[in-house]
C-alpha cells in the first residue's frame, strides 16, 4: 500500500544524513503553501508538487524542524486535478508553485486557503463577493538572482530550497518587456559583477519606464569604482533603463547612480515619483481590482486614514471622496506622498505603526480607515482598530491566516466582518489578496 514504504533506520546513518526514506505515498489534501501532504501515523508529510489523489514515489528527508519533506521520483498515479505544465523552466525553476493543476483546482484551492484561515477563527463574513482571478504574464516587478563564473552571467531564480540560480530565459508570469530587457542584462552584467559572488537584480516596470537596483559586490573592490560607472552609463543607454541604483545588502538605502527619466506612478488623482525599490501591487490590473474594492466599500464622503499606505496606491483614489492621512513606517514612501502632485487634501505622516498604533482615540475620529499591512499583519494596531468607534474599517492583505488573527481581534472588539473578496494576481503561485470590511455593530 502506498505510503508504507521501508523506513531507513536513522540511528544508523551518518549524523550528516537527512535521508529519512524513499517509498509510494498516497496524497491526501494540499497544503496552503502548494505541498502535497500524506497524512502519516507520525504527522504529516509534504511532497513538493504533489497533488490530492496522487499515488507518487518520493524521497523523504528531514527538514528544518524536523518537518518531513519529499521530492517527487516518479507518479505511479496521477491525480484527476493534474496537468502538464506550461513552462518549459518547471522542472529547474523555484517561482511557480501550481502550474501542474487544472484551473478549476488551483481557483478554489485559492479560496479555500482564504475560507480554511478564518474557519479556525470561527469568522464567516456576510457577503461573500465573486472572486477575481488576474491572467499570468503581467507582474511587472520582479527580482532575478545573478551569479557571474568564468565571464558568464546566470540570471534567473534559485531552484525551490536550494541557493543554485536557474537561467531564465522565458518567464509565463512576467512581463514580457521585463523579459526582453533581462535578455540584454546577461551581457551588460558581466563587467559589472564580482565573479562568484552572488546579487540580486530587482526591476520595477511602471508606465513604461525601467526602475532597477543592483543588490551585491561590484567592481573590483566591491563598489562602484569608474570602470563599474562607465559600465553602467553604456548599460542604461543601450538597454534603456529610466533609473539605476545600487546598495551593498539588502538592508542599505540604494544609492541613485543614474536618473534619466523619472519613475512616475499615478495613483487615483495623485502623480508620485516613486523612490528605489518602492512597492508597488504586482500587476497594474491587480491594483486596479484591489483599489476598486476597497472603494466599492468606502463611503462616498468623509474624513479618512490610509495605514501602511505605502506611497499612495489607495490615498490617490480615496482622495477623491474626502481628505485623507496617510502613515508609513517607510521614510521614502512619506516623502514621495508629500511632494506628490495633487497632494490636496492629503496629509501624509512618517510612523511606526507597530511601535506607535494609530490610538482608538484617533481612529474614531474618521469615518473610514484603510489599512494594508506587510504579511505579518498588524496586531498591535487591530487591537487599537478594535477598540475605536471607527464606523467602517477596510482590511487589505496578502496573507489570509495574519489576516484572520487580526480580524478575530476585531470582531471581538464589537465589529462584523461584513464583506470579502478574493483577489488572486500571484498567479500559479501560493499567496492570495483579500479585501474585507468590517462595520461597527450596532448597540
């Protein structure tokens, strides 16, 4: 029977080894990270690209945690949800998680995600509105890794769990005017990078314009010295790239090295010159699906508060409905806001709103507050939301169980979760977006 493979004694195997096994599986459900899982006697098991009613060979390995991991050796069974692939990287690439379903499993495996994370905080909105599913071949931001050996350039992903960069040449998801450019960049990159030493190459296309930052060692030395200048001056004109920028790690500021054209994004009635490295959603259409729902729940007037507003991407739109507050932990972010053409009435405020939440006293003083907060959720200021007399607060996120958390916090604090909506433009991937609202109950 499937899944009562030979276990290997581990007492027996080298201390190195993480072997653990290698024997059929049935798959019995799918996890929210896209792993097939095995229901085993000793806990769980996760086979990567596995799908339920799979009869898969696989190799088992202990992982961090002592969580059990597989890779797939052959299928003996193939799932009805299965199918081929599209892309040619599949085998090599670590991005896409579920190209290897039909559509109609990998669409309400979407929502089950969103429906199992507010199941185990016992929330069922009100309304459930019609989920919206974004086509692929639109992101229009994305980071390739690079690594330079012998005078050639690797540019593309890591392969899943692994440090070993993958050349890309086609991507189903990106934009294919960020494809045509990465083409140009294998050469132009070649005296610019430190060979065996690993960057990142974010690129952000926003209204045609190319916004890129180099992550890494550079140069000889590590830095932009004069040949790496020169480098990058013939780079930018050849391959036609708005604005170059570069910083030593991830967590450095970019330093601007070259600004030809400024990187401008419109936002509802706001023009934003956007800062290196800005986050913007990733795909227009996906922004434009979350900004539409977020105003089919906001009031037609009033006095708002836009949370972790980023650089505008719904204060534009809010703005036109009544004035509005901005707070960002981000620096750049708030000063962009700030110099933003059509910035009235818009007041924007640097703030960590982890540290220090917008107060229930603050929050009661409008009618609506829009928050968005990074994938850890905000729990400190849910609970301030929570103990407001806010009338209507609009929850957006990109990770359905720190959405759930907070909107539990929420709830509890005398709010109904009133409506949802799916909104899915990480296609072929695991995350998913939300939109909720939630309404003061009445006493």
């Amino acid at each position: 029977m499937p899944g009562h493979g030979l276990w290997i004694d581990v007492n027996a195997l080298k201390a190195t080894t993480k072997l653990i096994m290698t024997a059929e599986f049935l798959i019995h459900a799918l996890g929210p990270k896209g792993d097939g899982i095995h229901n085993a006697d000793r806990g769980p098991i996760y086979i990567d690209r596995a799908l339920p009613g799979d009869v898969v060979d696989a190799t088992i390995e202990r992982g961090t945690g002592g969580v059990l991991r597989g890779e797939i050796n052959r299928i003996v069974t193939r799932s009805a949800h299965r199918t081929v692939a599209p892309c040619p990287n599949y085998d090599v690439c670590g991005g896409c998680t579920l190209q290897h379903s039909v559509d109609e499993f990998y669409k309400n495996w979407k929502i089950e995600i969103v429906r199992d994370a507010l199941r185990k905080k016992d929330l069922t909105p009100d309304v459930w509105h019609p989920p919206e599913f974004l086509s692929a071949g639109h992101r229009r931001r994305v980071t390739f890794a690079a690594f330079k050996k012998k005078n050639v350039v690797t540019l593309g992903y890591f392969r899943r769990r692994t440090h070993q960069v993958t050349n890309i040449e086609t991507c189903l998801v990106v934009d294919p005017a960020i494809m045509a450019l990465r083409a140009g960049l294998v050469s132009a990159l070649v005296p610019l990078l430190q060979s065996g030493k690993a960057a990142d190459i974010f690129i952000q296309r926003v209204n045609g314009h190319i916004d890129m930052v180099i992550t890494g060692p550079v140069g000889q030395s590590g830095k932009p010295d004069l040949p790496v200048h020169e480098a990058c001056a013939q780079m930018v004109q050849t391959l036609r790239i708005g604005r170059l920028s570069w910083r030593a790690n991830e967590r450095d500021s970019p330093e601007v090295m070259l600004d030809t054209n400024p990187v401008r994004a419109t936002f509802g009635v706001l023009q934003v010159a956007l800062p290196p490295l800005a986050f913007l959603q990733p795909t227009q259409s996906g922004e434009v699906a979350l900004v539409a729902a977020v105003m089919d729940a906001l009031p037609a007037r009033g006095k708002f508060a836009d949370l972790f507003s980023g650089c505008g991407t719904f204060s534009g739109a809010m703005l036109a409905r009544g004035s509005v507050d901005a707070f960002d932990t981000t620096e750049a972010a708030i000063r962009a806001l700030e110099t933003a053409k059509g910035t009235k009435p818009l007041k924007a405020a640097q703030r960590d709103l982890y540290r220090n939440p917008l107060t229930r006293v603050e929050a009661s003083g409008y009618e609506a507050i829009v928050f968005d907060p990074p994938r850890a959720g905000a729990p400190e200021q849910a609970a301030e939301l929570a103990a407001s007399n806010v009338p209507l607060i609009i929850g957006v996120s990109c990770n359905p169980a720190t959405f759930a958390r907070d909107a539990r916090t929420i709830v509890d604090g005398g709010y109904r979760l009133a409506s949802l909506k799916v909104v899915d433009q990480f296609t072929w991937s695991h995350h998913v977006e939300l939109v909720a609202s939630f309404a003061k109950a009445k006493v």
